[in-house]
C-alpha cells in the first residue's frame, strides 16, 4: 500500500468508544474515509458526529443477519473495501477453568472469535475489490502462551481465566490462517497488540493504567496501512513481533 490513503475505505468494528473509536479517528486522520461498525445506533451517531469523514453502519457482530446487512451496505454505498479492523470484543467476567461453564466460554467466544470469522467472510468480496487490503484483528498479549509459560513474564503470575485468554489465542491462529489463505491474493492479515490502555475494558481492573486509548490504537493503525511488502500472519504491539 502506498503512502497515500486518500480515498481508502476503512470499516471499524466496535468503533464508537476507546481503542476502537480511536483507531477509526487516525485512520481518519491519514486520510480514509472510515466505516463506524457499531451495535447500538445511539453510541453509533454520536461516535459519528465525533468524527470528519466517517460513516455509520449498524452492526452487530455476533448476528449472522446484521452481519449481512452491513456488507451490503458497504457494498453499496462504497463499492469494496480496503481496510477491515476487527476490534469489537468483550471480556467476560474472568471466571478460572474449573468454574467456566460453557455458556460464559460459548458468549466471549461468539464476539472475540465468532464473530471476527462473521465479519471477516461477508467483507471478503468487498475486500477483494481493493488492490491492496488489509485485515487488522485486535487481539491481547493475554492471548499469547509463550507470555503465560515465561516464568520471567508478569502473565505468568496471572489469575487463571478461562475464556478471555483462550479466545485471543483463538483468535490468534485465525489470523494466521486467513493470513495463509489471503497471502497470495496480496491481502495482508495480522494481530493487532495494544497493550493495557485505560479505557472501560480495563477499568474494573483497579489500578492506573498509564497508557491512553490513541497510544494502543497505534499499531493498529500502522498494521491497517502496510505497504505491499509488509508482512502478514504475525502480531505485533509497539515494540515489534510478539511471540505467540
């Protein structure tokens, strides 16, 4: 992809409030024309009216019709698209595996997993259309196992949690996999590791968090606008690759 993204279509999942919104807000920023993918049409407008050059487009990501819906929405307004960022998700309540109960596991695996698979296949041909797309799923250093068996590594010392973990992981070798098969269609997929930012998803942890919403969204954006020769299947943070 070219340094010049004036004109690029970009559809942001779970848009209207944290690193979401302010992924669509930089990428907006670098000149694209930007898809605010959003449940709920009330969070939807204003997350809008926020922005410049943005689009509303309802959707609901665990609902195969609204899935639907929204791609041929895109399809006809916009015609294809460039940039698709996977970024709604959820956390669960954290419950530890020996008192998961599937129901909890199936909910936070529907949204983080599920639902990427759901968006991703029904933007498919739109992205197709672009000559240079690219799929950004935001995942979590706390999907990574290399981070969880380093005795060396805070996660480590982590509370178990059975379902929030094991669906970035899940979600993480999807990303792979689509990387795989789209690879030589010249559609480059990757992970997106924000880091620990301070936003509602990570309030109910109890500490300050230092990092801001716009400084997580960073790679995220840098991911969604690669050149032609970046890499694709791997997840990256700040700093680099992160070890799955």
């Amino acid at each position: 992809m070219s340094d010049d993204t004036n004109g690029r279509i970009a559809l942001v999942t779970g848009a209207n409030k944290g690193i979401g919104f302010e992924i669509a807000a930089q990428l907006e920023e670098r000149g694209l024309t930007v898809l605010v993918g959003v449940r709920d049409a009330g969070r939807r407008e204003e997350a809008v009216a926020r922005l410049k050059d943005a689009h509303g487009v309802p959707l609901d990501v665990t609902d195969q019709e609204s899935v639907d819906a929204a791609a041929a929405l895109v399809a006809e307004r916009f015609g294809r698209l460039d940039v698709l960022v996977n970024n709604a998700g959820i956390s669960g309540p954290g419950t530890p595996p020996s008192a998961c109960g599937t129901g909890e596991l199936r909910e936070v695996f529907d949204t983080n997993v599920l639902g990427v698979l759901r968006v991703t296949n029904a933007m498919l041909p739109l992205l197709r259309r672009s000559p240079a797309a690219r799929i950004v799923n935001v995942s979590s250093g706390v999907g990574s196992l290399a981070h969880h068996t380093d005795p060396e590594h805070y996660m480590s010392a982590l509370p178990a949690g059975a379902a929030y973990p094991a669906s970035k992981t899940a979600l993480n070798m999807l990303t792979v996999q689509y990387a795989k098969e789209l690879r030589p269609e010249g559609i480059l997929v990757n992970a997106a590791i924000p880091g620990a930012c301070a936003t509602d998803f990570t309030a109910h942890l109890g500490f300050d968090i230092p990092r801001t919403a716009a400084q997580g969204a960073a790679i995220a954006v840098r991911l969604a606008t690669l050149p032609g020769d970046g890499g694709s299947g791997g997840a990256y943070d700040d700093d680099g690759p992160v070890p799955w």
